[in-house]
C-alpha cells in the first residue's frame, strides 16, 4: 500500500471548470446515430420522436452540456438541406467517409435540435468546409436562427418549427488538415475568416465561432492560425488527440484483450494530454495572453482496433476499466488548464469509440466511461481548486504517477476525483483541506476485481457505482482506493449529504 499526503487549497474564483469540459460527439458514423441515438417514431422501442427515451434519460444523468454532431468527417460531406423536409421525401446518399453505405437522412436538423431539447444541452454544430460553400453555411444559421420574414425562416415553419433555435457553438470544419480537404494551415485561415464572416447572429443569438485546430502534436497549425486570426473572430480554436495503445495506427490493439503492460502503455500515452495541453496553450498565451480564444478539445479518447465480426468502418468498441481510468485521468488535466480549455468533446456518445452508451435492439447498456462522468458532474461550474501531492509512483510502470487528482468547489460543496492507476497496490490517502469548513463527506466507487472488467448485455452492470468509505476529521480526509479505481469524494460545509 502506498501512503499519499494530498493538499487541497483554494483556486483562483474567477476561473470555472465550464460544464462543456464534459461534452460528446455524436456522428454519423456506424451505429451512433441509426440504432444507437434514433430508432424513428414508428419503432417499437420506446421513444419520443424518434430519439429513444433510455438513451435520452441517460443523457440527463450525467448532465450532458453540449453534444457535436454532424461529424466528424461526415460533416465535411454534409449537405443540410439533405436533412430537412419529409423524411420519406429526403434524398439518399452515399456516407463515403464510413463505410459506403446508404444515408438515408431520416435523423437530420429538426430531429438534432429536438434532441438537445430534450436532453437540455447546447448544440454542437460541426458546418461543412470541406466540400461545402459559404452560402450554404450562411443558409443553415438564418434557416436555424432568424425570427423574421424570409424564405429560409418560413422554410422552417413550413417544416415543423416556429420558433428559431438558439445556437452558440459552431466548428468551421472539420479535421481540414487531412479529410476535410487536405489544406495547409495557411490556407485554412483564410478559409476560415472568410466563412466566419457570413455566420451572422440574428436577433438575440450570438454564435462562438471554433475554428479547426491541430491533429495531436503539430504546433505549427496552432502557431499560424493564432496569428492569422484576430482573437475578435475566433472564439474558439479546436484539438484533436486519440490515445492508440500500441502507437500504430493500423495495428492499435484490442479493448479487451490485453496484458498488463499495454494496459500502463495505455495510461501513458492518455497522459500525453497533458504536453499537448502545456504545448498548445503555451502558443496561445503567446498570442493571446487574455485568453480571449477558448482551446475546445471537441476529439478525445481510447482508439482500439474494432471489435471482431464487426463492421470495420463502424469502429465498435468495447470499454472496460482501462477506459474508466483513462478518462478520469484527462478529465482531471482539462481541470487543470480549465482557464483556457473551454470545451472537449468524448469520441463518441454511443456505440462507436470510446462510447458511454452501447445498444443492441431494445437493449442499453451504460459503459465504465459512462459512470465516470456520473461520478465527476459535480465538478462542472465549480472553481477548481489547487492541488499538491506526493510523488507516487507505480511500481510495474515507474515512469507513471500512482494517482491522478482534481479538486473544486460550488458553493457549500467541495468535490474531490481521484485515480488510482496501479493494478497491483492500494493507496491509502490522507488529505489535508484549506480553506473549507467541511463538516461532512461521502464517497463513490467504480471498481472491478480487473481492469479488464466490462459491462456487456448478458452482465450490465459488472462496473457500477458504488458507496465507499470515507472519514473526514477537521480538515483532514482519510480514503482508501484499491487498484485500478476511480472515486469522488463530496465533501459539504453544513451537515447535508
């Protein structure tokens, strides 16, 4: 058992851990959307027009922020007008990025906007550069969000909705590095000041312009788009980063099937989050020292080989404890540098990558990384808090810390999120609070007897929350974690639970 001194003092209060840290991504791609997230109204699963009312609830419980869509690199072969209109009367083409199958566009603008109703987060859209044109881009917003007389306003009362929408987030491509049309940074700019110029606010909605940011560690992308771009026309600027075990992407290794070591391998390149973090803020600060410009990581999460008898192009995958640490860690990073990390974006919501949520006919499953983000939605709003702690290390990986850590408050609650990253030693914490009057604590779980442990249909919930002891004594919390474990600790300055 390792013994771990932590301390936990208070932050800055004008920093906030903003709630889209804890955004997804839902595509067009395999079964996220058809099957996953909608089953269309006639379906015999329960629904509510078409969107299923499990994976809806679901959403709500770990208070879903923000939720991207159409892709991805769909996105950069979508055309909206493609999506709106009677479904029977939609044209049907080609997804040419994910398997050469049939889009039949049943699930389109109306239905996405009705879904983050329903769910209560803000949209996410992701508009076509790549093989898109500035009118239509320009088109899309006065059809989602003006509320006067025109024809694309009327279209959309034609088509079922009276009011305008609010939109915020808007990503200007996608990936235009590589399958979004294979551009160089500079070209992209230009690109980009050019269609962010015709993505108008109308009335009282005023959108946050992202532009497409670097592919994982190519800081020269960052470097020229911060000075190309006035920060008064890019609100945000985006990261893509897959952690692939093996570091090789045609042989990335299985979810499942692996050894311990490629477990720690695993952590590891995660953990590389962290320079990509430090790097690309780092440029930014350079340009823009107050942080006008948002990094928005709206790509993030384990990329393993997809399951065997699966469609490849669909990129199934299952999600074990591996995972749930995993995305603990970098969640715990995006804390961390949460005054300049705006927004990240978990690839994907629903049965493809690193999904929370797996489906097979009328079934639902919630996946280890699911209960992660139940566990740590206390942390969104909250100002994070400083942390310090021993330097731990692993004993089977030296060369990775043995706990990863975040801490914040909101109001009269302080909430605290660790890791225990080891597979083979306890460890024991003892945490010393400054400047919180904590009068008392409790503590959840996500633990299984392997990291290997994954929920599936015939075994649901094999990974699940459970309570944990806990003992708070004046300022100082006392917590055991066993291996491969991921806790919250909810620490309250009156006697409420």
């Amino acid at each position: 058992m390792k013994h771990i001194n932590l301390r936990i003092q208070p932050g800055n209060p004008q920093t906030r851990i903003a709630p889209e840290l804890y955004g997804h991504f839902s595509e067009h791609l395999g079964r996220c959307i058809y099957q996953g997230i909608y089953v269309g109204p006639d379906s015999p699963i329960p629904n509510t027009d078409g969107v299923r009312n499990d994976v809806i609830e679901a959403f709500r419980q770990i208070r879903m922020p923000v939720l991207r869509w159409p892709g991805g690199c769909f996105s950069d072969d979508y055309h909206w007008r493609d999506g709106i209109g009677a479904p029977e009367l939609r044209p049907k083409r080609v997804n040419a990025f994910w398997g050469a199958v049939t889009e039949t566009n049943a699930f389109g603008t109306h239905e996405f906007f009705t879904l983050c109703e329903q769910i209560g987060c803000q949209p996410y859209l992701a508009v076509n550069v790549g093989s898109g044109t500035v009118r239509e881009v320009s088109d899309w917003i006065e059809y989602l969000t003006y509320d006067g007389d025109s024809d694309l306003a009327n279209l959309r009362r034609k088509n079922g909705r009276e009011q305008p929408w609010k939109l915020k987030y808007v990503g200007i491509g996608n990936e235009n590095w590589g399958g979004g049309g294979n551009m160089r940074p500079e070209y992209y700019a230009d690109e980009f000041r050019r269609y962010q110029t015709y993505c108008r606010d109308y009335g009282g909605n005023q959108l946050y312009k992202i532009a497409c940011g670097a592919n994982g560690d190519d800081y020269r992308w960052t470097d020229v788009l911060m000075a190309s771009v006035p920060t008064a026309l890019m609100q945000g600027l985006s990261l893509h980063y897959y952690t692939v075990p093996s570091g090789i992407w045609e042989k990335k290794g299985s979810a499942t099937d692996f050894t311990d070591s490629e477990y720690y391998e695993t952590v590891a390149r995660a953990g590389f989050m962290e320079t990509l973090l430090q790097r690309h803020t780092g440029i930014m600060d350079k340009y823009d020292p107050d942080c006008k410009t948002g990094l928005i990581v709206d790509e993030w999460g384990n990329w393993y080989d997809p399951a065997e008898g699966e469609n490849p192009a669909f990129l199934f995958q299952q999600s074990t404890m591996r995972d749930a640490v995993t995305a603990a860690c970098t969640l715990n990073l995006f804390h961390r540098y949460s005054r300049r990390v705006r927004m990240a974006n978990l690839a994907q919501a629903v049965n493809v990558l690193q999904a929370i949520l797996l489906t097979e006919g009328a079934a639902l499953l919630k996946t280890p990384t699911y209960h992660v983000f139940d566990l740590y939605k206390g942390h969104q709003g909250g100002i994070p808090a400083k942390i310090t702690c021993d330097d731990a290390r692993t004993n089977a990986a030296p060369q990775l810390p043995l706990l990863s850590c975040s801490a914040s408050v909101s109001g009269n609650t302080l909430t605290l999120t660790a890791v225990n990253c080891a597979l083979d030693e306890d460890a024991e914490l003892a945490v010393s609070i400054e400047g919180f009057a904590g009068k008392h604590a409790s503590a959840q779980i996500l633990f299984a007897d392997s990291c290997r442990a994954a929920n599936t249909f015939d075994a649901p919930e094999i990974v699940r929350l459970q309570e944990h002891p806990v003992r708070l004594e004046g300022s100082l919390l006392h917590l055991t974690l066993p291996p491969c474990a991921v806790a919250a600790v909810t620490v309250c300055a009156d006697s409420s639970v």
